[in-house]
C-alpha cells in the first residue's frame, strides 16, 4: 500500500480492494449480518433486507446515453438486483459546488426521477451539501437503497437445487462450482468508451454511447427462468475484474471464450486506438450471469428476449483444472486474464 490514496485506490481493481479490507472492513466489518460487509458482495443483507449505497463522481456529469442522474440512480438499483433482491427505494444525498448550475442541476434530478419510474422505485430521503467553489468538482451523488427477497428469486433457488447443492439464500460471488456457465447480457466496453471520448474529445461518441439503465426488470426475467447461482455488473475494472472477483471468492477457475464476447467495433477500434483492453472498460447495463448448465441456454434466451439483453452471449464456463480466469483466444490459444489494477479510465462512475 502506498502512503496515500491515490486515484488508482477508487477505480474498481486490485488497488480498490485492498483498500477496502486493509482499512475499510478492518475498521467497519464484523457485523455478523446474514451477508457482511466484510463479503464485499454488490449488496449486503440484514434480516432479509438487501442493503447497498454508492457515490457517483462521474466527469463530465453529461455524457452520450446519459448523465449522473441516470447513472446514480441505475448503480443503485443495479446492486440490489443482482445479489436477488427486489429494489424498494433509495435515498439520494447531493454534495454541490457552490456556483454550480441550477438548470444543470434540475436536469440531472428529472433524469433521475425518469430513471426511478423505468426501475419502479423512488427517492424517499436524502441530503443536500454546499461546498466552496473549488472544493469540489461539480457535484457528487450519493444513492443508497434497500430490497426484499422476491417469490422469483425463490423460485430460482428451487430450480438451481434440483441440479445441484445450493445453500446460500442469496446470489452470492461465492456460489460459483465448476461446470457452470458465464453468461453476459451484451456488449461490453461501452460505457467506458463513451466517458472516455467526451471527457477527451476522440470523436467516438459518434459511434458509442453508455449503456447505462437499471437492470432489475432484466434480471427479473432471467430469474422466473431458474438456475442462478450468481451475478455482477461489470462495471469499474469491467469484466475482467468481475470474473476474477468470482474466481477468487468461489475458489474456481473460469475459462473464457475469447470469440463469444460482444463488443462492439467502435469499442474495439478505441480501445486498440489507446491501447487498453475492452475487458476492463466499465460497463453500467450489463450483467454477468452464472447459471448451472442445464439451464443455461433457457436463461440465454430469456436475457434475448428482453430489450436490455438483446446481444446476450454465452461466454465459457467454470473448471476446477485452474484458478483465476483464463481466455481461449480467437487464434486457438490461451492466456491469463488478470485482475486489473483499476479501471484504465478514472473517475467512470
């Protein structure tokens, strides 16, 4: 650990975790909830209430297929989803530059308000801060929100015991055995592509926009299907580091299959313009999916069937021959897939 924070200790990789436990759940963890903080899942869990709260600092607040409001509001939601939870309501916490736009700041709160109806949740409470004018970049959201187990999420867990043993009551990072399947919902890399060219001005805006949307009504469809184990979103340090996180916590390996992951060709040609690899851009409308394979290919078609998982992919499968995540490339061979230190672009979300 370096002496200080630095901007590599918030981007979602190697660098983030270890901040996390050395400090964070060293000093905050030992609750003895039914999932702890210390489990570093999307959501935690108290009494069968999913808990989750996330900060956006995104820069610039505005961007092509979104702006802080929507993306505020979607992480949330996104983080109760995938653990099984049915999103309830969120709190929203506003910490302003003084100065900042007031017409900026009522476009960003119908952005989220409109992003709230499309989930099915509201703001129920939350705070507002003004900082010095260069105190601050802008503004910071702060959403928090609360979920409820769901009759799908039951049912699902049904589904997955009649393969195979499943004892967690929630999709947990843990859940992973060898011989399932990894799915992904669609593209990836988009909505680092998109931040990355409007804060620098590449021009692929043109061609990428974020993907950023709540992904609960997604997931729900996916769940009525049955055989879920675990999810993620792939957002800061992207796939590549949502798949390590997996491998890590369920003690697997998992083999990737470099020619069934989607990406786009704007996404493709930027990333080999800039040199970083797709696979560790953030992603914020998207969701990992590990399913036991008797189910894989119902789960497959019920994401496709969905407006938000039209591109969806089956993308490999968990082993036990290896640990960490390993990539089938195009050509035939293989090579190691690691964690990335933190997202190649700051300051994503």
């Amino acid at each position: 650990m370096t002496e200080r924070v630095t901007m590599a200790h918030g981007a979602g990789g190697t660098a983030m975790r270890e901040l996390i436990r050395e400090f964070v759940v060293k000093e905050l963890g030992g609750s003895g909830a039914e999932v702890p903080l210390e489990a570093l899942d999307d959501s935690s869990v108290v009494e069968g209430i999913a808990i989750h709260s996330d900060s956006s600092t995104v820069k610039p607040l505005f961007f092509p297929g979104g702006d802080i409001g929507r993306l505020a509001v979607s992480g949330t939601v996104n983080d109760l989803a995938v653990i099984g939870a049915r999103p309830l309501a969120l709190t929203c916490g506003l910490i302003l530059e003084e100065g900042f736009p007031l017409e900026d700041l009522r476009r960003i709160l119908r952005s989220a308000s409109e992003t709230c109806r499309e989930a099915g949740v509201h703001i129920l409470a939350g705070d507002t801060k003004v900082m010095e004018r260069g105190a601050l970049d802008q503004m910071v959201i702060n959403t928090s929100g609360i979920g409820v187990r769901g009759e799908e999420l039951e049912r699902n867990l049904r589904e997955v015991r009649r393969y195979r043993e499943m004892r967690s009551r929630w999709l947990l990072d843990s859940n992973l055995r060898p011989g399932d399947k990894i799915l992904v919902s669609g593209t990836v890399g988009d909505h680092g592509v998109a931040i990355l060219s409007a804060r620098e001005g590449y021009g692929f805006e043109t061609e990428v926009r974020s993907d950023v949307a709540p992904l609960n009504g997604l997931i729900r469809e996916a769940l009525e299907v049955g055989g879920i184990v675990a999810m993620k979103d792939p957002t800061r340090g992207g796939l590549a580091n949502a798949l390590n996180e997996w491998s890590e916590k369920s003690g697997v390996g998992i083999l990737l299959h470099e020619d069934r992951i989607p990406i786009r060709e704007g996404v493709r040609a930027a990333c080999e313009m800039l040199g970083v690899d797709p696979l560790e851009m953030a992603n914020e409308g998207k969701v990992v999916v590990g399913v036991v394979a008797q189910k894989a290919e119902e789960v497959l078609e019920a994401l496709r069937a969905h407006r938000l998982g039209r591109e969806a992919e089956l993308i490999g499968e968990v082993t036990d021959e290896f640990r960490g995540v390993v990539m089938e490339t195009s050509p035939g061979g293989r090579r190691i897939l690691p964690p990335p230190y933190g997202d190649p672009v700051p300051r994503i979300c």
